[in-house]
C-alpha cells in the first residue's frame, strides 16, 4: 500500500526532472538576432560609376536581416592583439579590435598594394558563430578579393576553414571564391560560421574599385567559451 502511494509522487518528480532537462536543453539551442553597435554613413556619397556584374551585389541602402547566434555570444576579438602580413603605413593595427568604426581617418588602417592580411589572435579558442568586417566605409567602394579564414595554427599551414572568399579568379592564390564583392556601408559584412571552433582569424584583401591600397578598420568575433 505504501509503494502504491508513492509511485505517483516518484512518477511527477521524474517528469519535473525532465521537463527541467528538456528546458535547459531548449535554452542552449535557442537564439537570437546577433545585435550589433552599427557605425554612422559616410557622408561622401556614393560614385556614380559603381561596378556592377554577375559577381558583384546590387548596392542597397536597407541593413541586412541579422543572421541568428545563441543567447550570450559576445564580441570576443575586443581588445585582442592584431598582426599582418605587412606593417601598415596609416594607422596602428590595434584600431582594429578597438571598436570604433566610423567613416573617419582615425579609424582606419591602410595597407600598400598587393594581397594582404590580418590577423587577430583571440587568445583561446572558441566556438565562433559570426564574424563581422569592417574594411573602409569612408566611401562606397567594392573591396577586391575579401577571403576570411579561421584557424587554430597561427602561421595558417594547417587546420584552416575558408569562411568568406569572392575572388572569383584566383587572383590572390587562395582558391577559386563563390562569393560576391559587396560594397562598403556601415552595415559591414557579417558572416556566419556555424559553431566553428578557432583561435585565430585572419582577413585578406586586395585592394578596391577605387584604390589600389588595402584598408581595415574594425573585425568583431561573436562567439562562446569552447567547452
């Protein structure tokens, strides 16, 4: 009699476990529109002879839809340490995890001519979900060969994951990219990663439809701890 009365009490605590566990799993897999601190636009106006093409996206006003992250991703590039394949020759490589971003010159870093890149080391690695550049919004402009990668080997010899590449003809000697050039606004470009595990990203470029230079002003991580 007494196991009788107390099944239905073991039966409900099993079920609030559950229910619990069931909770704590929706939690982990529930997301949100990634939020990000846009900067003003570039008060230069826009070129009248863009480029246009089957390779190139339409430019467009209107901010992108955000792409989905898990609750608790944070910025994890801010602040962290910066190299590149060549010193600049305008502006420190730490204005690029500095978190300014606006259309001005005290933001930007300027490279000479030819494919070039930075790199930010986060330090550990984490599971990243979204990467979001910055290049030069200063003016409208198509940045050339933008290849993103990520890695866990510093010198990027090994274990390296291609994210982003839009050179369309090999110029760069990175392989052959599907993607498209964009043009700078103040919206960046953010790419999703999908849980991509790394501690090192690095950017390349090769110049733009109006410079033969190189320029970076802002790379932001959004990611969690790797477990």
């Amino acid at each position: 009699m007494k196991n009788d009365l107390l099944k239905p009490l073991m039966i409900a605590a099993c079920a609030s476990i559950l229910f619990a566990a069931s909770i704590r799993a929706d939690d982990t897999k529930s997301t949100v529109p990634l939020a990000l601190d846009l900067p003003i636009h570039t008060l230069k106006g826009t070129p009248e002879d863009l480029p246009s093409g089957p390779n190139v996206e339409p430019l467009s006003d209107v901010a992108p839809t955000p792409i989905q992250v898990p609750k608790g991703v944070t910025n994890v590039a801010a602040g962290k340490p910066v190299t590149s394949s060549v010193r600049p020759y305008l502006g420190e490589l730490i204005r690029i995890t500095d978190g300014k971003k606006e259309a001005i010159d005290d933001d930007a870093v300027e490279f000479r001519k030819g494919t070039h890149w930075v790199q930010v080391d986060l330090s550990q690695s984490f599971v990243i979900h979204a990467i979001a550049m910055w290049h030069d919004h200063r003016y409208v402009q198509a940045m050339h060969d933008v290849i993103l990668q990520v890695s866990d080997d510093p010198e990027f010899k090994s274990g390296v994951t291609m994210l982003y590449n839009n050179d369309t003809d090999n110029s760069s000697g990175l392989g052959v990219g599907t993607d498209r050039e964009y043009f700078e606004m103040q919206f960046g470009r953010v790419v999703a990663t999908k849980g991509i595990k790394a501690r090192y990203v690095r950017g390349y470029t090769r110049g733009s439809n109006q410079s033969v230079l190189n320029c970076w002003q802002e790379i932001e991580v959004y990611a969690l701890p790797a477990k």
